[in-house]
C-alpha cells in the first residue's frame, strides 16, 4: 500500500478506530478506505479515478455514504473536536460559537438547492458553519445561494439544539441583524445573539474574534474537493465539510 501525504498515521488511525468502535469482521480493510475518502477530500478527483490502492471505487462511495446515512461522520467530528478542546486545555463544550457563510459554484447542472448569490455574484450554494474560538466547526448547514442567511440561520439553530450545553453566546455579521432572529436565538438555543459589524473607516481592521471563522473559511479551501460544490444534494456537500474538519483535527493525534 503506497503511503500517501494524506494517508492516516497509526496513532491517527487508532484514535478514529476507537471512536468509530466497529467490532463487525470485515473484507474490507476500513483504514484503506478513509485513506482513499481522505485522499479525494484533497486532490477533488473523481470517485472513478481513486488510485486503484485504495480497492474498488465504488467500496469507498459505499462507506462514505453509509457513515453519512447512519451518522458516523457527525459522531466522529463531535468526538474529535471535544478530544482538541482538551488537548488545548479547553472545556469540552464551547461557550461562544462564531457564524458566518460562504458562497461557492456548483458545477452541476439541473441539480437541486442551488441559486444566485447576488451580494457575492456567485451562481452555487451557500455554506453556513459555525465554529469555536480554535476554529473548529461546530455546526453545517448548506443552501442554495440565494438564501439569505438570517434564514439560513434558523435551521442552523435548530441544529445546535442539545449540542453544546456550555454555549452562551454567538457572534455574526450584519446579514444575521434582527430583532426576530435574536429573540429565535434566545427562544431556541438560549443563547445571545451578538452582530459585530465592522466601522465605517476607510483603513481595513481585523474584528476580534469574528476573523476566527473567516479563517476556517479559508481552510476549507486547502481541500480541492470543496474548491467548487461537486455534490447532487446538500447532504452529500455537508458532509465532505464535515470529513475536512475530520481531516485538520486527526493532526492533533
């Protein structure tokens, strides 16, 4: 087996195995097929086109859509990110969450949930995250490019219902201002709503904390797989974020 620059160590390995806890026998070596999962994630090949090391093509689709179907992928970022908030002496449950969008092409025609993002001129879908004070993602939701994202933020908050018990406060750009989403912020997740816009000054500055999320933003972006929206449904595009947050967080072990 070629060892590839994205290919899990063995104490990477260990830390996923333990979490994921599949005692089942299996054919099929389930360290190749993350290797493989994590090997598209950064070169965005197609599922045709995985280096026949990594088995059969449609073996791999089958597990990331089983792990996406069952939940796998939401349980293993959840359990990661609690071990690096400790790792990084932090509680495991966060206390402020910071929100922000990102819109992207899709390179698909006649799918589903995509439209045009008229403030940012892009024609795809749009990414909502949240993430903690060390950039880790919280919470996924994407759209179509079109919805705005104080709409977008009510399925948002819904998502984050029962999460982090800790979470006090959220901080958002001026596309989350309004009374009505303040108040669903307090009635839903108990939690204040806190917009940081930036001044009207000429000179750029960095907003505290708000830069945080534009950050994970921009890492993202290291992952070719989500230079551009490859994906039929939003599930699927959800959950390709989900596997690089996976990715940036296996680092720590």
């Amino acid at each position: 087996m070629i060892n590839y620059l994205t290919s899990l160590t063995n104490s990477q390995w260990q830390c996923i195995k333990k979490i994921l806890n599949d005692k089942r026998k299996r054919k099929v070596c389930l360290r190749k097929v993350w290797d493989a999962i994590l090997y598209q994630l950064k070169t965005g090949c197609q599922w045709r086109m995985l280096p026949k090391e990594f088995g059969s093509w449609s073996t791999v689709y089958y597990y990331f859509r089983k792990w996406l179907i069952s939940g796998a992928w939401h349980r293993v970022q959840a359990k990661l990110h609690e071990l690096v908030r400790e790792k990084h002496s932090r509680k495991a449950s966060p206390s402020l969450g910071i929100i922000d969008s990102q819109s992207v092409k899709n390179s698909e025609r006649g799918v589903p949930d995509k439209g045009y993002d008229g403030n940012k001129k892009v024609k795809g879908r749009k990414r909502h995250i949240v993430v903690d004070t060390l950039g880790i993602l919280m919470c996924i939701v994407v759209t179509a490019a079109n919805v705005h994202d104080s709409v977008a933020a009510e399925q948002v908050f819904k998502r984050l219902v029962g999460k982090y018990p800790r979470l006090k406060k959220i901080l958002a750009d001026g596309g989350y201002a309004g009374e009505r989403l303040g108040k669903l912020a307090q009635t839903e997740l108990g939690v204040e709503l806190e917009v940081v816009t930036r001044s009207d000054e000429a000179a750029f500055k960095v907003i505290p904390k708000r830069w945080i999320v534009e950050r994970s933003i921009s890492w993202l972006m290291w992952s070719r797989r989500l230079c551009k929206d490859y994906e039929m449904n939003t599930e699927s595009s959800e959950a390709w974020i989900i596997v690089a947050s996976i990715a940036m967080m296996v680092k720590n072990f």
